[in-house]
C-alpha cells in the first residue's frame, strides 16, 4: 500500500463538519424568532480553526502528492460551490439577514472548501509522488510526471 | 448520505485487462444540471406542489437509495465473483457521484422552501421537536457522507483505474462504507419515521 505518513486531515475534518453542523441545527432551531448566536459563532469559528490547519499540515506535509490533490480538488470545489450557492440563495431568497445570514455563509464556506480538500487528501495519500492520473475525470490513462 | 456501503473489489496483482471507465460520466452532467436549474426555478416559484414534488421524490429516491444500495444490492455483491465486483462497482459508482449530491440537494434545498411556506421549520410549529430531530439526522447523514464515504468512493475509483489496482488500498478505503452502514440505514429508517409523523400532523 502506497500511503505516506500524514496528519490526520480526514479526522480533523468529520470534526470540523460535526461543528458547523452542529451550529446549523442550533440557528435553524431557533428560527424564525430572535436566534442566539454565541454558539454557533464559536463552532464556526472552531471548524474554520480546524480547516486552516488542516490546509496549512497538509501544506507542510513531506512527500505528499500536491499535484494529484490539486487536479482532484479543483473539481470538487467547483461542485461544491455550485451546492452551496444554491444554499446561499435560498437563505437569502427566504430573507435571511444580519448576523445569521453571515454565520450561515461562513459556514457554507467552510463546507465548500472542507469536502474538497478531504476528496483530494483522500485520493492523493494513497497515490505516490511522481503518479498523476491524468484527465481521470474525461478517462485518460495513468501518467508519470 | 452520497454514498453506499458496497464491498471491496479486491483486485489482483495480475487481474486482466479491465474496460476504461470515466470517473465522473461526463453525459451525465447535462442532466444534473437539468435538475439543478429546475429546483431553482421551483424554490423560486415558491408553490407547493413543485416544492412537494422536489422534496418527495428526491427524499424517496435518497432514502431507497441508501438502503437498497447499502443492505439489498451490497452483500449481493459481496458474494459476487471479482471480476464481476470490479465490473460492477466500475460501472455503479461513477453514475451516484452524480445522481447522489443532486438527489440529495434537491431534497434539503426544497424541503427547507417548503418548511417556510408550509410553516413546519418555525420553532412554533405543534411538532418542532421532530423537525429538529430531523436536522439531526440529516446532519449525521451529511457528516458520515461528506467527510468519510464521498471521499473514499472517490479514492477507490481512482485507485481501480490504475493499471494495476491494489487491493490492500481498495479494502481499507471499503471498510468506511461497512463501518458506517448500519449508522447510515438507522439514520433513514428515522428519517421515514420522521417524515411520517411530519405530514400526518
């Protein structure tokens, strides 16, 4: 099995998801009444403590496969920014506004950018430096670089 | 949530020869964009019976997904012969990285539309208690599907389209689908429970 000695990227992550959850079941809660937002300030504000550090290990991390994680993520991030626009709008269509309006949105951003990096952390921590699949996504062969 | 519990495809150092296969079905794309802009177009309306129907048929098909996939077809797999498995996960996984995130985007972006015309998200409402229990259902679903199984679904993919798959990898990824099955089916069984009880007031 080809994996390399990593930070534990993927369990930081279910905690950082569990957090921002956790604070988006808390203000929908509350709705549509005055919504207390102490808390999920604080777990948004753990999540994104927990994001930044995943990004900046795995940033730092030796022997780690960047260009595969890169090809991986792009993709994942466009997918899931189209999800969370669409969140985004019906928060705003529903008249979400102020404070809410801006834990949510962090929080999506938070979820736009988590679930990629974990895709592309999965994906490339089993696939030595140097093996980039290319174009995986349209099915061309496996490539050295 | 996007993903089912579906067992290894161990593959063999010197397994033969395997047809090409996309990772995501670019077809497939023009579909989920289809569906995509027809939820917008029924969140914006704002009437009940699109938002119904979204939020019906996607839950429906979400729910049937998760257990079919996860407790009928995955030991039927399990119990297939390898080169079948592989053929199988090869041609079945591709297409739910596209039908499962859109499924279930359909069902949350439409149900909370329909929760705020229908009232039933307000914290007022006779049976609020249930509606946040279902948030807490869909948020262990998400958690379990985002962070641990999409992934993993993604990486055994990219791992079979190698030239030569290694079964060590693809066995270790799978075991996060079979931890979390039982998890994912007792989140769907409540989920029913849950909607049940929600429409019949």
């Amino acid at each position: 099995m080809s994996e390399q000695r990593l930070p534990p990227v993927t369990e930081l992550g279910v905690v950082s998801m569990a957090l921002i959850v956790t604070g988006g079941i808390t203000i929908a809660a509350q709705l549509p009444g005055d919504v207390a937002l102490g808390l999920p300030v604080a777990l948004l504000a753990a999540s994104a403590l927990i994001m930044v550090w995943n990004v900046v290990s795995l940033a730092r991390a030796p022997g780690f496969n960047r260009p595969l994680f890169f090809e991986v993520a792009r993709w994942a991030l466009l997918a899931y920014c189209v999800i969370a626009g669409i969140l985004e709008w019906v928060f705003v269509k529903d008249g979400t506004r102020g404070g809410v309006l801006v834990v949510l949105t962090l929080s999506l951003v938070v979820f736009a950018v988590h679930v990629p990096l974990l895709i592309g952390f999965t994906v490339a921590r089993f696939q030595p430096v140097g093996v980039r699949p290319t174009s995986q996504i349209d099915g061309a062969a496996e490539a050295t670089v | 949530m996007t993903d089912v519990a579906l067992p290894a495809p161990a593959v063999a150092p010197d397994a033969p020869a395997r047809a090409d296969f996309q990772i995501v079905p670019l077809r497939g794309l023009p579909v989920v964009g289809a569906v995509l802009v027809a939820l917008v177009v029924a969140i914006a309306s704002n009437r009940l019976w699109p938002l119904e129907f979204f939020h019906v048929a996607a839950g429906g098909l979400w729910t049937s997904f998760d257990l079919f996939l996860g407790f009928v077809l995955g030991p039927i797999i399990g119990r297939m012969a390898v080169p079948a498995r592989i053929d199988l996960t090869t041609k079945l996984m591709p297409k739910l990285l596209l039908i499962m995130p859109t499924i279930v985007t359909c069902t949350l972006a439409s149900g909370w539309q329909l929760g705020r015309l229908l009232g039933t998200i307000d914290s007022g409402y006779a049976n609020h208690s249930w509606i946040v229990a279902s948030y807490i259902v869909v948020g262990v679903m998400a958690v379990i599907a985002l962070a641990v199984l999409e992934p993993a679904n993604v990486a055994v993919l990219f791992e079979l389209k190698k030239p030569r798959p290694d079964p060590a990898v693809i066995g270790r990824l799978m075991k996060r689908f079979i931890y979390t099955a039982g998890i994912t089916g007792a989140m769907q069984v409540a989920t029913l429970v849950i909607m049940t009880k929600v429409a019949t007031g």
